[in-house]
C-alpha cells in the first residue's frame, strides 16, 4: 500500500512538470527536448550550461524556467572588464557606524544567469565557479551561505568567437549538464515570428510552483532507485570511455555520479521511480559531452556511438 502511494504521488509530481514544460514550450517553441533536458538538471540539483550562438533563446529559457518554479532571478552580463566582487558583493566603509557593511552582489539569488560567462577572463570565471561549487560565498574572513536551492544556468558563445576565454576542463565539470539549443525548424520558426512578443508573454507567465515545493521535489528524485544492474551498465559506460583511444581522458567517478543523478531526475519526470536504461542513455550526451576531449571528432556524436557500442543489460 506505501508504495502505491509513493506512486501516485511520483506521478502528481510529474504532472506538474509535464505542465512546466509545456508552458515553457510556449516561449521557447520547437525544443521539447532541450527544455526538458534544462528541467531535468536543476531537479537534479545541477548547473546548466548552455553553449550556442547569439539569439537562439538561451537567455530567455532561464527567464522562463525561473518564473515557472517560482525562483528569486538575478542576471549577471559577463564582460572581460568585469572584478570578482561584481558577482559576488564588496564590503563598504560606514562612517558613521564605523564599520564595514558587506553588500551582497547578483549571486545571491536563487537561479543566477551568467550570460556570456566566456567574456570574462579567468580570474571572474572562477570566482562565480566557486561559489557554484561550495555553494558560499567568503569575503573578509566571513563565509556566507548562498540561497536555497541555487542553481547557476550559464551561457556561452561558441569559443572561435573573438573576445571569449574558454573554460578549462576542470571548470566545465562543475555544470552537470551541457546543452545547445540550435536554430528552430521552418514550423516552430514560422510560429515564433508570427506570435506575441516574448518579454510580453514572459510577464505574464505564472509559477507553477515554488522554491519550497521544488526543493521537496529534488528529495524525492534522490530516492529513485537504481538497481545493480543499471550500476553495472554505468561502469560499463565509464570504463569504455576510458579504454577508447579516441578520448584524450576518460570519464571521471564524479562523472558517473553526475550521470545518475541526471538519470534520477528524467525517470522522476515520466512518473517512475526507478531508473531503466533508456534514462541513462537520455542525459549521457549532456552529462558527458563536455566532460570529454575528443582526439578525433565530435563529443556529442561520438557519445551516441558510445551508446550504440555498450550493451544494453
């Protein structure tokens, strides 16, 4: 009887997602995938990072996505002559009280969007990583704790362009999931010019829940199971990467914990709470794409031909 409940509640739960999905579907047209992919990683608790070109509708996904779960929003645009405190937040001298008051900068926000996060050089890159990583901020000696949940949802432009400061490897591994939106097909194109404007139709967007409901959501996503079988099939997928000779480095155990917590949340949004193969295989190309360094080729495609080469168990 417990796990009937259990499930009846999983998939009211999906529900709501279904619904915040579709609704995002609405400003961001003809990317279902790509818009549950985004869902998927901050139910898995993760940073996003979205790599593309100018215009495709990265900026405005991470406005939807944080009206829709009912998200404290701040943007921060990266330029190669921004400081660390400009993120984070810089203490200023009162005179009257004679003491420092710290002002928290645009990181203290629940969903942060660092649009353009390859314009800034190394030194501000690393401050907001940081921070995504310890989830605090120190300055002066005292540690602050960021908002909860926080999510970081990250832009970039694709690294041939002038003026942007690739992420080092290191780096790129603290985002779960990378994805690129791409230009719409003719239809989803067509109906975007032909329809309302998008700040229009964004102001009017409302929560399908909140901060508190979300955070309740990402506790049951930590209690899908996964079987040994589906460990198994992981180690497989991480070992094949690492005795391929056409990966410079194979994937790490960070990576494979990364790649179920993924798995988790995608099952958790078609109502299971187990996680079957097709789970796994759904996140990999976003979990591990950029985790990866091809010798030879594209990440991304030569991923799915990971997956078309391991057995299924």
């Amino acid at each position: 009887m417990q796990e009937a409940v259990i499930d009846n509640s999983a998939a009211a739960d999906s529900a709501v997602l279904r619904q915040v999905l579709l609704d995002a579907g609405r400003l961001i047209v003809g990317k279902p995938l790509e818009l549950r992919l985004a869902l998927c990683c901050l139910l898995a608790g993760g940073h996003l990072l979205i790599e593309d070109v100018p215009g495709v509708g990265k900026t405005t996904l991470a406005h939807v996505l944080a009206r829709l779960l009912g998200l404290d929003f701040q943007r921060i645009q990266f330029t190669a002559d921004m400081l660390p405190a400009d993120i984070l937040g810089v203490s200023i001298y009162d005179r009257s009280e004679g003491r420092f008051h710290f002002h928290p900068g645009p990181v203290f926000a629940q969903l942060v969007l660092a649009d353009e996060i390859n314009r800034a050089t190394p030194k501000t890159q690393s401050a907001l990583l940081e921070a995504m990583e310890e989830r605090q901020v120190t300055a002066d000696g005292e540690t602050r704790e960021l908002p909860e949940p926080f999510f970081v949802i990250a832009t970039q432009n694709p690294r041939h362009q002038i003026g942007t400061f690739g992420l080092p490897e290191s780096q790129l591994d603290r985002f779960l999931m990378r994805i690129s939106l791409g230009y719409p097909h003719a239809d989803a194109e067509r109906e975007l010019l032909a329809g309302a404007d998008r700040r229009t139709m964004l102001r009017e967007l409302s929560p399908r829940i909140d901060a508190s409901t979300l955070a309740t959501l990402q506790t049951h996503v930590d209690r899908v199971h996964v079987a040994s079988v589906m460990l198994d099939y992981v180690q497989t997928l991480l070992a094949a990467t690492r005795d391929s000779p056409r990966w410079e480095l194979g994937l790490s155990p960070r990576a494979g914990l990364a790649l179920l917590r993924a798995a988790r949340a995608w099952a958790f949004l078609d109502g299971r709470l187990f996680v079957v193969p097709e789970d796994i295989q759904a996140v990999l190309p976003s979990v591990a794409g950029h985790r990866l360094v091809a010798l030879d080729g594209n990440s991304t495609e030569l991923v799915r031909e990971l997956i078309e080469s391991v057995a299924v168990p």
